[in-house]
C-alpha cells in the first residue's frame, strides 16, 4: 500500500510541475505541450532571467572553456618546443664531451710515444712516415747503433803470434777492426825491450792477415767468417786482394796480362770480356803507360805499384792489404801511390776496406785511421 501510495504522489508531483511550466511559457498560444523529458532538459540549461532576458553566462563560460583549452594547447606546444631545444642542447653536449675526450686520448697517446722515447734521447718527428723512422734508426748515430752494427769488413780478434822456442811472442794479443769506405795504415816498430825488429811484425801480421800463418790464439775474421777456415781459393780469389812487397807482379808480362793472370787464377765468372775488365781496372787506379806490349819490369816503379794494385782489385775483393805500398817511391810517387788508394776506399761500388802495413810515420798519418802495432 505504502508503494502505491508514494508512485500516486510522485504522478501528481509530475503533472504539477508540467502545469506550472505550461501556464508560464504559454503566452504563444502555438507552442504545443512538451514531453516531460524535454521540460527537464530546458530546466537545466535555461537561463531566463525573472525579466525575460537571456543570461549569457554560459556562453561566456563556453567560450572561457575554449579560450581555456586553446591555451592548454598553446602551453604544451610551447613545452614540445622546449623539451626539443632541451634535448638538443644535451646532444650538443654530449658531442662536445665525446670530442674533446677523443682529443685528449691523441693526446695522451703522443704524450706517451714521448715519453718512451725520452729514455733514448731522440726526439721523433711526427709528420714521419714509419719507414723514414726506422730508415733513421737504421742509419743514424747513437747507442742503438751497437744492436745493428754488422761484423767488421776485417779484423783481428786479440791474435797472438809466438817466437821462437823459448822467445817472448811476435805479436801479442793484436786487437783492431777495420771497415769498407775507410782506409787504414798500421804503424810497426821494433821493440827494444824484446828484441822483435818491425819486420818481424811485420811479417807475422802479412802472415795471418792474409791466411797463410795460423796464429796461436785469437782469430782473424773477414765478416763473419773465420779465414783459417776458408779455401785458398775462396780466400784469395774472391775475399782478400794481397800486395806483398816481393813479387807483387809478373815483371815479363805486360800489364794487362798480369792483370788477367790474377783474374784467371780466382776461378770467377766475369759478365764482360776479360781484356776489357783488365783495361778498365788499370785505369782506375791511374795506370798511365802502354797496357800492352810492354813488360811490366820494365816500368817505372810506381807503376809497378800502380798494376799491382789493379792486380788485388780483379777479383772484386773488399779487403785490400799492403805490405809497404810506398817503400822506394820519391814523396811525389806515395802521393800517386796513396791517392789511388784512397779512391779505392772512398768512392765506386763497392767501397774498398784498405790496410797498409808501414813502418813510415808520414804515410802512417795519411790514413783515415792509425793503429800502433
């Protein structure tokens, strides 16, 4: 009873309303009845005022809505264009930071190239390739030099010669090292003390220099190679050339022949004719006579000298060793003499190792380098 009661209360609440809404907005007598869903829809969003005017509230509130929501959407482009600015900054600096790290590593690298090099006391150049660095090392001066020193060109390693049963030794420990490019005299003297003339050394150091005496400690090295353990042949027709003081030339032939004498004994392979060679050999040593036809011992002295040493050159030997080159010449001949021996060491391919055996003090001093035996 009590729903049915509450459900009569709520129609007449209804109809009332709708009369009072009726009776109010009827003045125009054409606007028909309006359903009651439409009546409260009106209610809600009319805005008449009590004189009959429009309130236009809500139109402002609509348009401070829109005006409020296109500022919202000004606000959040302006903070995208702010986070892009943002984000391009740190990229800017990230790259600024990745650059100068990068900086400071060559930095560092260099500093420590630098280093490493100090302790050897050269400085490097920088725009240098590595093949002209290691050119340098190869070739340049210093400590260093001593890991890449070849053998000497000729050398005698502490060689002792003993005398005589009963006598003190000829040579004793004789120490020295010679090389290609250079010439060099060793100066002999007597010895009072012991008795030993200069030709007593003398001839013990033509005797091992040249292969024929084996010394009784010590060795005598071309190279690498020890010469006691050479060939003759190999020794004296391809490594020494020799210019003892005695029969240094074949006096009967001419000088071409005793050229080609020398030439035939070495057992060697020459890419020209012989006779050509020989010719060209005399020549560079400043032979000035007839190469043939004429007999050698008939020519002046220096001359002599001069197709000997032509003679020790035709087996393209390195090592030249001469027993008193100069003995019996006139000052004008040892300059002839001489000067043709240094234009063997200093220039043409290959350069020569030159050794002379002198008891001469002047001669001595003309060499590039003196030792005193």
């Amino acid at each position: 009873m009590s729903d049915k009661n509450n459900d009569q209360e709520l129609e007449k609440t209804t109809d009332a309303t709708a009369d009072e809404v009726t009776s109010e907005t009827e003045p125009n007598d054409a606007i028909e009845s309006v359903p009651a869903d439409s009546v409260q829809f009106s209610v809600t969003f009319d805005d008449v005022d009590d004189e009959g005017t429009v309130d236009d509230g809500i139109y402002s509130a609509l348009a401070s809505a829109e005006t409020g929501a296109t500022d919202e959407t000004s606000e959040a482009e302006a903070d995208a264009i702010a986070s892009a600015n943002a984000s391009a900054e740190v990229t800017e600096r990230n790259a600024a930071r990745v650059n100068e790290t990068l900086r400071l590593a060559k930095t560092d690298h260099k500093d420590a190239l630098a280093e490493h090099a100090e302790p050897q006391g050269k400085a490097t150049d920088p725009t240098m390739t590595l093949a002209s660095r290691i050119d340098r090392v190869l070739v340049g001066g210093g400590s260093d030099d001593i890991l890449l020193k070849t053998y000497p060109t000729f050398a005698l390693n502490k060689v002792t010669v003993a005398g005589p049963k009963g006598k003190v030794n000829i040579l004793d420990d004789a120490n020295f090292s010679c090389y290609s490019g250079h010439t060099y005299a060793l100066l002999i003297s007597d010895d009072p003390d012991s008795g030993i003339t200069a030709d007593a050394r003398r001839r013990a150091l033509m005797g091992v220099m040249s292969g024929l005496t084996t010394p009784a400690s010590g060795t005598v090295m071309n190279k690498s190679a020890n010469i006691v353990e050479l060939e003759p042949v190999e020794l004296r027709g391809h490594r020494l050339g020799i210019v003892p003081q005695l029969h240094a030339v074949q006096p009967n032939l001419d000088a071409e022949q005793n050229v080609l004498y020398a030439m035939n004994a070495s057992n060697r392979n020459f890419l020209k004719p012989k006779p050509v060679i020989a010719r060209e050999l005399l020549a560079k040593v400043g032979f000035s006579e007839a190469t043939s036809g004429v007999a050698v011992g008939t020519l002046p002295l220096v001359q002599q000298r001069l197709v000997a040493i032509a003679r020790a050159i035709s087996t393209e030997a390195e090592v030249l060793i001469l027993d008193e080159p100069t003995r019996g010449l006139n000052a004008d001949d040892e300059v002839t003499v001489f000067a043709a021996l240094a234009k063997l060491a200093h220039t043409g391919d290959p350069k020569h190792c030159v050794i002379v055996l002198t008891a001469s003090r002047e001669i001595a001093e003309a060499a590039d380098t003196l030792f005193k035996i």
